[in-house]
C-alpha cells in the first residue's frame, strides 16, 4: 500500500468536497406553485433565500379563503424548490460520496479495508 498515494487521493477527495460545497452555497433554485402565483427562492442547502406572492393570488372579497390559499401556494413552491435541491444535492455530493466507498454514511477511503 503506497501511503503518499492514499495521502494525495485524501486531498483530493477534500478538494473536491469543499467545491462541491462551495457549488452548493452559490446555488439558487426557484419552485412554483399555482402556476407562477406563488414562488419560492432556496439556496443549494435548502435554505429559504425570497418568498414572492403575486397580487393575483389575493381575493380582497375573502380574506380568510385568500390566507388559505396563499398558504397552501407557498408550502406547495417550497416543496417543489426542496425537490429541485435535493437533485442538486446529488448531483454535486452524490458522486463523492461513492468514491468514499458507498458505506452508509459515506464513510470508508477506497482501497482501505476497514475504513
């Protein structure tokens, strides 16, 4: 077993987790609902960056209804931006995690029983 090579595979497996990471912070995914009324801005961890409400989604005649609705709009674009995150997730962190030797967890170095 050739330490230095397992040492710079080590490296380079950080590396390319911290872009990925990078990749991630800078990502921003948008989910809709009620066919654009409502959008949702996430960054690439999931976090809420912008809520929009269009004016067409408020019925000034029924508050109550309006409330409900806008509601329901809201958690609907929020999991659709959670979806598109998740593919993004994959996309980036997935196949780093693979070359961590696919243990549950990701943990394990390739060519390193026991880890």
């Amino acid at each position: 077993m050739d330490m230095q090579a397992l040492l710079q595979q080590a490296q380079q497996m950080q590396q390319q987790l911290v872009e990925a990471q990078q990749a991630l912070d800078e990502a921003e995914v948008e989910g809709t609902s009620g066919g654009g009324l409502v959008k949702v801005k996430l960054n690439g961890r999931g976090q809420v960056e912008d809520i929009t409400v269009a004016p067409e989604a408020v019925d000034p005649g029924d508050a109550a209804e309006t409330a409900q609705t806008v509601a329901d709009l809201v958690l609907a674009a929020i999991r659709d931006a959670e979806s598109q995150v998740e593919r993004l997730q994959q996309e980036k962190m997935g196949p780093l995690t693979q070359g961590m030797g696919g243990m549950p967890g990701g943990g394990g170095i390739p060519g390193l029983p026991g880890f």
